[in-house]
C-alpha cells in the first residue's frame, strides 16, 4: 500500500514538479505558438501548488473542497498543454513522459480527494 503524503510533502513534491515545468518550458523554441503554449502550461502547473496551499489554509470545509477541484482541474489542464506540446512536435513526448506521468497522479490525487470529501 502506497503511504500517503502529508501537507510538507504534497507542498514540496507540487513546487518541485512546477520547477521541472519552468525548466522544460525555457527550453522551448520560440515562436507565437510556442509562447502562447508555454505561458499557459506554466501557468497551470504552477497554479498546482499554489491552490494547494490556499486549500491547506480554507476557512471551512467547503472552502478546501473548492480549492482542491481547482487543484484537479489545474493538474488537468497541465496534461493537455504537455499533451498538445508533444502532439505539435513542439517537444518530444519521451522528453516530457515524467511530467505528463506526474500531471496525471496529481489529477487522479485530486480527483480520489474531492470524490472523498464530497461525501462527508
């Protein structure tokens, strides 16, 4: 059984995974496409951790649930711009196949704590 990861854990693995995404997205080439791209999937991944946080700190439970679906949707989001990146030979989808693997625990992460907490 997988442990689960506390609130320092999540922090630190959400602004790691958004410096790995900082990193990959200034080796893009540049272009108006490429830009546009990279805007947004920087945007995204790192609107991750940062809505994380906000959650860790709600004033009621509504208000973490509320956080966390953004978390989930953010995280999403981030799939779709590596995957379009990848689908657009803009990167190779081998050089981005950590990302994408980590973007995708995160969305089913999100998702398993929404459908849990929505039920309490």
């Amino acid at each position: 059984m997988e442990k689960r990861m506390n609130r320092e854990e999540m922090y630190e693995r959400t602004t790691q995974f958004a410096v790995r995404v900082v990193r990959m997205v200034k080796s893009l080439p540049h272009g108006t496409a490429e830009d546009v791209i990279a805007r947004q999937l920087t945007r995204s991944a790192t609107s991750i951790g940062a809505n994380y946080r906000e959650a860790c700190h709600g004033r009621s439970h509504a208000d973490f649930l509320a956080k966390l679906k953004i978390c989930e949707g953010e995280a999403d989001e981030t799939v779709y711009w590596l995957d379009l990146l990848a689908k657009a030979d803009m990167m190779k989808e081998a050089r981005m196949q950590a990302l994408m693997d980590e973007a995708r625990e995160f969305v089913a992460m999100f998702t398993a704590a929404t459908r849990t907490l929505s039920k309490s």
